[in-house]
C-alpha cells in the first residue's frame, strides 16, 4: 500500500532534499518522490520507504505520514477532522502523544486552540472506542502529531521519526552555536561537495562539517545508530527493519586522508574527535589547532573549503580582548581573506554565516550566494572561486 509523506528540511534546503530523495529512491523500492514546495518535499510509498528515509536522509528534519486531509472554517472542523482519523489503526491507547501545530496565513487567532482541538478529537476517538484517553507527553512522547494549516485546509501527519532527523545519535558535546546536522549535510551538497574530493574545515568547531562529510565518505547512514517511532507503530514488522538495514552497503575506507579539520581552539578539537570517534569514523581525519588565518592547503589538489565562521565574541575568544567585537571580525576576516587569495588558488571556498557583509570584509567577490534559514535567523552560503587575482574586492579608500 502506498502512503503519502511530507519530508520537511531546514529552508533554502528543498532543492537539495529532493534530489537526495530521488537518490534514496532510485536504490529501489516503491518510493515516488513529487514535488517540493516551501520547507519540505511530498513523496508516497511504503512503509519500507519510509524506513528507508528515515535510515538514509541526512537532509530531511522528519519523515511524516499523511493521516487525514480536509477544508476549514474554525476549530470545530479540526476537532471534527482529528476525530474520523483513524489513529488507532497507528498507535494503542497507552502511547503517549505530543500535538504540534505549523501554519502559514491562517485565518485562525489562537494557533493554540486549534492544537487543543487536535488533541481533543484524537482523545475523544479512543475515549468514544475503549473508555479512555490515551495521555499526553510534551517532552519525550512515543507518538508525535503534526497539524499544518494553510488559508483554507488542514492536513494531519502522524511522525514517523520521533526525535529530529538532525540527531543523528552520536553528538554529547557542542561549542557555541553548533550546525545542526542535516543543515550541515544540505551545506555540503549545496556547495557540490563529492567523496573523494578534498575538503577542508579551516573553523571546524565540535566537527559537525567533518562527521557529515566523513559518514558521507564511508557511505555510513545519519540513521545507522538511532530509533525511531515507526517502531513502535502496530504495523511495525521487525523483520522489513532489519531487511532495510541489511541492505546498507558501505563504502570502502581511503587510503589516504582526504577530509581534514583546523580550530583555534583545543578543547573544541577534543570535542571533534570525540564526536568523530562516535560517529563510527575509524579512519584519519586529521585535526590541527591552527588560527584559521594561519591554514594553508592541506593537500596538493585543490579541493573545497567550507566552514561556519564564528562571529562577535567567538573570533575574541582566543584574540584581543581590547577590541570591540565588529573591529575584531574586521580584522579576523581581512586576514583570512589575506590568505585566502595567496595560498588557495584553485579552491573552492564556501562560507555559511548571517553576516551579509562578510565578502567586503574578506575582500573578495563571491560567484554565488545561496540563502538559507537556520531556525529563523536568515543566512547565505557564499561562494567564492580562488582563481588567484581575480576576485579581489578593492579595498575602501583611505580616510
């Protein structure tokens, strides 16, 4: 039988997720992938594919199945709606569940109020078949729903990831600010990033970049070593999880190093090679403590640069408290940019960040800027070709 699911990702990410799923999909199986609209991708299939996306997606934030779909007024056609789904077909009276609520231009004032109205209905349909309420379980649930509202309809979605696709199981430590995972992994494949080819994490952090880059390298799926609710579903068969696990087919390790990482910070490359370590990443990535305006190439063949700079207070951490914060990313970015143009001719340069200033400080050019959101804070990944002269900014005039 084939179910409908709504695949949502980080947005800026709905291209790169799409292709990603036609991917996973062309491995077999029934999965059709259709369109992709504003935060997510629509595709239907079994409930093996959606195993398969929730094992093999390292760009989507869930995987959700389609319940129940219809039109609205007011509430009272949510509550209606929520109580002539079929939950119990999904789930027994003693999970616990978690309603959520996503809308875009709802006429709808209380966003809450449709939620109790969610909530409602879904009890009531097993209070009205077995006598009972099933109980609610805001912070670890075994059943999440999901309403979506637009102008007119509402669409409801049984969660078949449970925690977000972006934890992956193995991250215990973090700096200041870390990329989520799946928008990392949507980062390296926006900036046309293949295995093999060498990469470079010049700010590297507590090592998300790396860890997505290397798992990509040994073909290890982000789902490889997590849960996730489908498990606990009543249609849930053992035996087509272990058939989909089975059919993993790793990659073989490199000879040679091809993925490396640099931070100014000690502590922070602990933490990289921690996370590395628990990822399942058994071969060498090395690691060096390094001011980023210190890199050079850690490779004859040019290859891609990619980081999330820090900003503000994390460029002063190690650096000169004297300084403002502005004057000090001024600074920290004019040199990286120094060293950019003279010792990374023939790289590809791809910096994440919502500083929208941060080419004129670096003083070079970008071929591209892609936006993106990470949560809601509106960013791009720039892109910058180091062809050696010809990207340079001018400098401003002297005053």
């Amino acid at each position: 039988m084939a179910y409908s699911y709504f695949c949502p990702c980080p947005r800026g990410l709905e291209t790169a997720l799409s292709e990603e799923l036609n991917e996973i999909a062309a491995q077999g199986g029934t999965l059709k992938v259709h369109n992709a609209v504003p935060g997510g991708v629509h595709c239907s299939g079994s409930l093996q594919d959606a195993m398969r996306l929730n094992l093999h997606s390292r760009i989507a934030s869930r995987v959700l199945l389609r319940i129940a779909h219809g039109s609205y007024v007011n509430e009272n056609d949510i509550y209606d709606l929520a109580l002539g789904a079929g939950w119990e077909d999904w789930f027994d009276l003693d999970h616990t569940i978690r309603v959520d609520v996503n809308a875009i231009k709802s006429p709808l004032k209380s966003l809450e109020f449709a939620t109790l109205k969610i909530k409602d209905g879904l009890c009531d349909r097993f209070r009205d078949r077995t006598g009972k309420r099933p109980s609610v379980n805001t912070r670890t649930p075994d059943m999440r729903v999901w309403g979506f509202l637009d102008a007119r309809t509402i669409t409801l979605y049984l969660d078949t990831s449970g925690e977000g696709l972006f934890k992956r199981g193995w991250r215990m430590e973090t700096g200041d600010a870390p990329l989520r995972e799946n928008l990392a992994a949507g980062l390296l494949r926006t900036a046309g990033w293949k295995p093999g080819t060498p990469l470079l994490d010049p700010m590297c952090g507590s090592g998300t970049l790396l860890v997505e880059a290397a798992q990509m390298l040994a073909g290890i799926p982000p789902g490889l070593n997590r849960g996730f609710a489908f498990e606990k579903f009543k249609s849930f068969r053992r035996t087509d999880w272990e058939a989909v696990r089975a059919a993993v087919k790793t990659s073989p390790l490199p000879a040679k190093p091809t993925i490396f990482g640099s931070d100014i910070s000690g502590d922070m490359l602990v933490m990289a090679r921690n996370n590395l370590e628990r990822a399942g990443i058994t071969f060498d990535i090395p690691l060096k403590q390094i001011d980023a305006q210190e890199v050079k190439p850690p490779t004859g063949i040019p290859g891609l640069l990619i980081a999330n700079p820090p900003y503000g207070e994390r460029i002063g951490v190690r650096g000169d408290r004297s300084q403002e914060p502005d004057e000090l990313a001024i600074a920290f970015f004019s040199a990286f940019g120094s060293t950019l143009k003279s010792r990374f001719a023939g790289w590809t340069v791809c910096l994440f960040t919502a500083d929208l200033t941060l080419p004129r400080m670096l003083r070079l050019k970008e071929s591209k800027k892609t936006p993106f959101f990470n949560g809601a804070i509106e960013c791009r990944l720039f892109r910058f070709e180091m062809v050696a002269g010809s990207n340079r900014r001018e400098a401003p005039a002297q005053k």
